[in-house]
C-alpha cells in the first residue's frame, strides 16, 4: 500500500490545514513560519506543500518539491483542486481523523464519562460517541457542525469529479 501524502501548510491557508486533519492526513501548519522552513521541512519528511504564495510555489518546483497552488476561495473547490494533484480522499474516516488544532490523531473514548465534565451537559446527553486530542485534550464529537463538512465535503467530491472529466485524469 502507498502511504498518505502527508501535507505542510503555508501562513495563509490555516483552514485547510484543519480540513485536511479532519479528513485524516498529517499536516503541519505553523502561522509564523517562513518560506525557508516550509521549503525545508517539506525537503526533510518528503511533505507537499500547499500554498497561495505563487513565489512559495516557484521555489518549492525549482528545488524539486511536490506543491499545490491553490487560488480557489471556496473550500470545496480548494478540497477538490487538492484531491485532483495528491489524490486525498475526500471523505472523514473517523479511524484517521486528526485534532484540527495540533494535528495528533484523535481517540475515540471508549467510555463516555470520561468526558463529562469537559463537553456542556446537553452534548453529553444527546451522544454517545466521543473522540478525544490526547496532546491537548480537547474533546470532538458528530454534531450539528457534522451536516455542513459533509455538505462541503459532497461539494467537494463533485467539482472533483467535473475536474477529472475536464482534464481527464481518473
């Protein structure tokens, strides 16, 4: 088996980064570091780069290094330009799912009052599952957020579709 493509996000891109964590693949993302680092750490644990930085992206094609360079607004279509070039999936595989805020695997909480005291009481009553950040201890679960990723995520999977079809790449 292949292994995942694993990403490295530039300062101006957070939110993918945290899309790509939930949709299970390791991302480093740092808001204060320079170009330099990217290009460098991307060299070092063989990352792709995604980017808005056209000269980012320049430098990372000149010294040999996988980049994306993304222009899309939209988060569907920016999902959907990434699934096209590192072939992601575009779908929450919650066995792979990651904490958006500091990319460590999420666990799923084999007993729901070990999180009792640290979701509010109604989430607590209303599921049954939880994942939790063993790093920062943050605590997830399937909510009323969870029909908009997937609405995006549908999105997503369509205009990749119309992507493949226009450019012919299955």
């Amino acid at each position: 088996m292949e292994s995942e493509p694993r990403f490295i996000v530039d300062n101006m891109l957070g939110t993918v980064a945290r899309w790509l964590r939930i949709l299970g693949y390791d991302t480093v993302y740092d808001d204060k570091a320079e170009d330099w680092m990217i290009l460098r750490r991307a060299q070092i644990e063989s990352r792709i780069i995604i980017t808005r930085d056209r000269g980012l992206h320049n430098k990372a094609l000149k010294n040999g290094l996988r980049s994306i360079l993304l222009w899309e607004e939209d988060m569907a279509e920016r999902l959907a330009h990434i699934g096209l070039i590192a072939g992601i999936r575009l779908s929450v595989d919650l066995e792979r799912t990651r904490c958006p805020l500091d990319n460590t695997r999420l666990v799923k909480v084999s007993d729901k009052r070990e999180v009792k005291d640290k979701v509010p009481p109604r989430v607590y009553e209303l599921h049954e599952d939880f994942w939790k950040c063993t790093v920062c201890g943050k605590v997830y679960w399937i909510g009323r957020h969870w029909r908009l990723i997937e609405k995006i995520l549908d999105e997503a999977r369509r205009k990749l579709e119309q992507y493949r079809a226009r450019t012919s790449i299955k």
